[in-house]
C-alpha cells in the first residue's frame, strides 16, 4: 500500500505543518485559507495541541508568537486583507526573533478584491510589508505535495534561524486536488530550535555579530527573561545606542543572508540549451510548464526556471541560466513583481518580457506558448 | 520590603516615568499582591503592550514580553493557552486597552481565559505627551483636545463586565491597599479579571489642566472616588461626577483553556481507543 492520496494545496500544506511539529495554530477564517484552520481545527486537540480562532487576524499572528515563546511550533493562514493586518506583529517577530509560519493563500487584491479568484500580488508585499529592514523567507510551492514539502521546511528554517517564514500559495494551489504521494514522516528531518541549558548567565540575544543565531529559551522555564519590539542588547533590555542599533539589524537580516544555500530552491525543466527561460512560480508555473512542454515539441528550445524559494530567490543559478538565454519571459499573476528581481538579475544581458494576467483567472498555457513563439506583448 | 524586592529586577531600576507618575504605585500593588500570594517566580508571566504602563514589566523579575501596541491580550491569550499552569498577567494603559486593543480587551472577557488584567488608567497618552484617550472624561483637555473633549468615555468595569469578565474591581492610587486587595483577588479568581487602577499623570494630564501637582491630583482622585458599598446606599444626584472603587463585580463561570482541556482529553480519548484505521498526522508533544 503506498501514502498515495487524492488531497487540496491547502490540506496538504496542514499535514506538512503537522509532520513538521505544529503544535499550536490561531487563526481568523478567510478565503481561500480556510480549509487550514478547519483541519487544525480537527487535528490539533488530538495530539495535545492548540487550536484557537481568534478575534481577528492581527489577534492570530499576536496569539502564535505568544505561545511560540512558550517552545511550541506555531502556525496561522490567511489570504491578502488578513495578511495586511499581520503585517506589524510580523515586523515584531523578525526583530524579536521568535520563530513563525505564515500562510497566505493570496487571492485578487488590493482589499476585499476577489476573494475566490487566484492572485499573485502579494509578492512584494511578503518580503517588505513590515516597516523598517527586516528578515523574512517566503516560500512558494508550485503544486500540492510542494504545500507539504515547503510548509514542512518553513518550519524547519523558522526553528533555526529564529525567523518568520511566509509560505505563500495563491487560490490555485490551495484549493487543486491532486494525487500526493507523501513522505514517510520516519525520513523527514525535523528542526528544532536551539535551546539554553541553563538560566545561569543565559543572555536571551547573545550572538555572532556575523549572522549568529541566539539559544532560544522558554517562557515558564526559570529563564526570566524579557523580549520586546524595540531595539535591545543581548540582555533581551532596551537600548537607544547607535552603536546596538546598528549591528543589531546587520546581524537580524545577515542571519539569513547566511543560510541562504541551505534555503535556496528551485525547480528547472529542460533550461540545458534553451534559448527562451521562462520564469514563473506557483499555479502560473504550472501553465508554463505545459507552455515550455509544448513549445520543445515543436522545436523551440523553451525553459522553465521556477523558484521555490522567492526571496531569498536562487540569484546565482538562475543567473547561470539567464546569461545563455536570448529572452526572458516572466508570467505572473499581478502588474510586475516577481519581475522586478528579475529584471535586477539579469540586468541587460537578454530582453525580459513581462506577462501579467489580472483579471482574476489562471493562466491558459496556449497564453505563455503564444508568447514564447513571438506572439503579441 | 524584601518580600516585594526580589520580585524585581532591580538592576534595571530607576524607572522612566516622570517624577509624581502614578504608575509605579500601582506597580508596587501589583507586587504587593503577587507577594502575599507567594507567587512562584519562574510560573509567572507578565505582558504588556505599549505607552508608559506598558514599560512596567522590564522591572519586573518573571518571563516578561513587551509586545506591540494594543496586542497584549492577544500575544498573552497564545501563551496561556500554550501553558495553563502559567499565571499570567498583562499590564496595559487606558488607550492600549479600550482604543487600540478594544477588540481583544472584550474578546478575552468572553472567552473567560485565566489572565489578569490591570489598566493604568490616567485617562491621557502619556507616552505621546497627552493626547485624549477613550477614558479622557468629557470636557478635560489633551493636545488633540484643545478645546475640551468633546467624545464620551468609557466605563471600562460595565463593559469588562458586560463582554464577560468574572472578576472586576476598582481603585486609585490614593486608594493604595484597596488596590492592592483587588488585584490579590483578582489574581486568584480563575478566569478573565480586570482591576482597573485610576492613577495620575501629573506631566500631561495634570499640566493640561491645571490639576496642580502629584498631590493635587491624587486628592482629585480620592474626591471623585466613593466606595462601591457606600453609594450603594446614596442618591443617584450625589455620585454625579464620581467614580466607583472597590469590587464591582465577582461571579466565577467556567475558563476558556479548562474548558480547552477538557475537550481535547475527550477527544484524545475517543481517538486513543478508536481501532478503525491508522494515525495519519502529527506527533505527540506535551
């Protein structure tokens, strides 16, 4: 009998959640997410777990970061209004580095927009929504068993690297059932964050100016230990001096600079000899997929590039990739986001071609082919 | 006065309010309180949000988390239902409370989660330097209230009461011992309780008004202020203009993360013994 099942982006993301240790989950219902908190919903009372629906969605990511200072692992969904009020307590665990998972299943923005159609606007917004230099991962699956896999890795880089990490779906993707094959929970390598052993002298943000991660200890625990927003030294104590300041920020986003080969991911096909890279994540890599397959059957040497991971966005390979290729087509569901890096990335080398779909559908495969073999811009 | 030292972090004292600040007298009840209860240190965990009150638990000796504007409550309800057997308080001023943590302040009511809520109410923004806060009484002046607030203010106990907290009481600081007595008994009242402490911000709200000094002030609370036992027996014409001190309010119902519990053992139990298939997800963790 093999683990084969017929499952939704968004159940199989909870069950990578799950697999991974999520032990508490708070959350405020929202399209096209809410299949996630139902199943938390159901799950977590049976494996000790917590499960709250919370007033609103600012209330959930404020409900997670408490009980994650508490040791536990700790999730919230939501879609783009939801995310947009998350967005300040999300500053508030980069700087306080306590380790969060966030979903967003994006839909059609800005505002109530469209609330069961997919989108791809929130690219930007999941790196620089928060005021102020922050870290953040944002991880992008691009089917159903990747909801798995990456939700199962956000956890993984939020325990290690004390940070918060966006899993970011779009409407497809959370709600496309597709038969999943998943992995045998005994094989997955579970993360957990790195804790003290002893009160004595344990100072709750004492690291390596160089990236250094600090030993996250427990509330309840004998530490006695004090975190806050604001600027601290390693005493966890607020301070104004310029000094703390500034090594203190260099350190929060160099911390992911540095393990960016270890989070870095992505997913190529048939990019050995193409001429034409096209790059796309989520649902509208899936409709490029098939766009490059049917333009290799008809003998032009189209690629696929697609990022898993979005920022930080696998810069050297695909820059490998780029500077052999003669056009760079980026399809994406929104006015130029993902674009942008790109265009960034490959600077004047090679023409990048923007196509941007929103008007609250999926792309056909038939509009990026059209593209690929000259069609209109 | 050791009893209440060691609950301390006293090497992160002095404090930064401003000289005559009420907040540290209702600091010290607050400690007070936890010391005649002999609260164990290391199961004690005070949260706060943002404003002067909210700078209160970085002199305090337990787990403290200072989080973001409004959000206490929130950040606090992760953390009790994460770890019931934690007492859990959240100190938070009149604007982080009613204005921008509204919504938690009365969801946390309703669900009777075991948190202890004491407000700083000196009825201004302190920390912004004075601007009119949803406890701001009609007619006194702030800085965005130039001409006397025009807006109504709360009665914070009737909607603490109202949205379903079990346990709620009132005191100034003139009124010291009684708030001391509140907050012990609302720190022992299993369940959502608030002790609203009214206290003085001679900087902002008292300059503004001309209420003259710290003194001053604390005599201005003590006049509006009549025991809730006494006016039970006075006419309604004679406590215009006053407040209520004392409890106002004590009727135990069930708590949210008991209440959690008990569910989720009914659930485990039924999942346990139930042989129709295989676990699919997930791993034990408490």
């Amino acid at each position: 009998m093999t683990n084969a099942k017929l499952m939704q982006g968004n159940e199989a993301c909870t069950l990578g959640a799950l697999a991974a240790g999520l032990d508490f989950f708070a959350g405020y219902p929202i399209t096209p997410s809410t299949e996630i908190a139902e199943l938390c919903a159901e799950e977590l009372p049976k494996i000790g777990g917590r499960f709250i629906q919370m007033e609103d969605e600012i209330g959930s990511i404020a409900a997670i970061i408490g009980a994650s200072l508490t040791g536990r692992k700790v999730m919230t969904a939501t879609s783009g209004p939801g995310f947009s009020l998350m967005q300040e307590n999300l500053g508030y665990a980069g700087i306080a580095e306590v380790p969060i998972v966030i979903v967003n299943v994006q839909r059609v923005g800005p505002s109530t927009g469209q609330p069961t159609s997919p989108s791809q606007g929130d690219v930007m917004q999941s790196r620089w929504g928060t005021h102020g230099d922050h870290p953040v991962v944002v991880l992008a699956p691009g089917n159903v068993k990747e909801c798995y896999e990456l939700t199962f890795k956000a956890f993984n880089i939020a325990e290690q690297y004390r940070v918060p990490v966006i899993v970011l779906m779009d409407e497809v993707i959370g709600h496309m059932r597709e038969k999943v094959i998943l992995p045998d929970i005994a094989t997955l390598r579970i993360v957990n964050r790195k804790e003290p052993e002893t009160p004595a002298g344990y100072l709750p943000y004492e690291a390596d100016d160089d990236g250094g991660v600090p030993l996250m200890a427990r509330f309840g625990q004998g530490y006695r230990f004090h975190v806050t927003g604001l600027f601290h030294d390693d005493t966890g104590f607020p301070s104004n001096k310029s000094d703390i300041t500034n090594r203190f920020t260099r350190r929060l986003l160099r911390k992911v600079e540095k393990a960016e080969p270890a989070i870095r991911e992505y997913f190529t096909e048939s990019t050995d000899d193409c001429d034409i890279l096209v790059v796309a994540f989520g649902s509208s890599a899936m409709s490029s997929l098939s766009a490059v397959r049917k333009a290799r059957a008809s003998g032009i040497k189209a690629g696929l590039f697609r990022p898993k991971t979005i920022w930080p966005f696998p810069e050297d390979s695909f820059k490998e990739l780029a500077a052999k290729a003669k056009r760079v087509i980026v399809p994406e569901m929104n006015l130029g986001q993902l674009v942008l890096e790109i265009e960034r990335l490959v600077g004047c080398k090679a023409p990048v071609e923007r196509l941007s779909k929103v008007n609250g559908e999926l792309f056909k495969p038939e509009e990026i082919l059209s593209r690929i073999m000259g069609g209109a811009k | 006065m050791s009893d209440i030292l060691k609950y301390f972090r006293q090497n992160r004292l002095p404090h930064i309010w401003c000289p005559g600040c009420g907040h540290g007298t209702a600091t010290g009840a607050l400690v007070r309180a936890i010391a005649k209860l002999k609260l164990d240190k290391n199961k004690v965990v005070v949260v706060s949000g943002i404003g002067c009150s909210s700078r209160a638990p970085g002199y305090l000796d337990f787990d403290t988390l200072h989080t973001t504007h409004g959000r206490a409550l929130a950040f606090a309800t992760g953390i009790k239902l994460s770890r019931p057997d934690l007492k859990v308080i959240v100190l938070t001023g009149d604007g982080d409370c009613t204005a921008i943590g509204g919504n938690h302040f009365i969801h946390a009511a309703r669900r009777n989660i075991d948190i202890t809520t004491i407000i700083l109410n000196n009825n201004i923004y302190g920390m912004t330097s004075g601007q009119y806060s949803p406890m701001t009484p009609k007619g006194m002046l702030g800085t965005t209230a130039p001409y006397g607030n025009v807006e109504r203010c709360f009665d914070l106990a009737k909607l603490a009461i109202a949205a379903g907290a079990t346990y709620v009481g009132r005191a100034t600081t003139y009124h010291a011992t009684l708030l001391e007595d509140l907050i012990g008994k609302a720190l022992i009242n299993k369940g959502f309780s608030v002790v609203e402490a009214v206290d003085q911000c001679p900087t902002y709200m008292g300059r503004k008004n001309k209420l003259g000094t710290a003194v001053d002030m604390l005599n201005w609370l003590k006049d509006r202020a009549v025991n809730v036992k006494a006016a039970a027996v006075m006419a309604p014409e004679k406590l215009e203009g006053k407040f209520l001190v004392g409890e106002l309010y004590n009727q135990p119902e069930p708590e949210f993360t008991a209440e959690y519990m008990a569910m989720a053992e009914q659930v485990r139990r039924k999942y346990d013994n139930f042989q129709g298939g295989v676990r699919e997800c997930g791993q034990n963790s408490d």
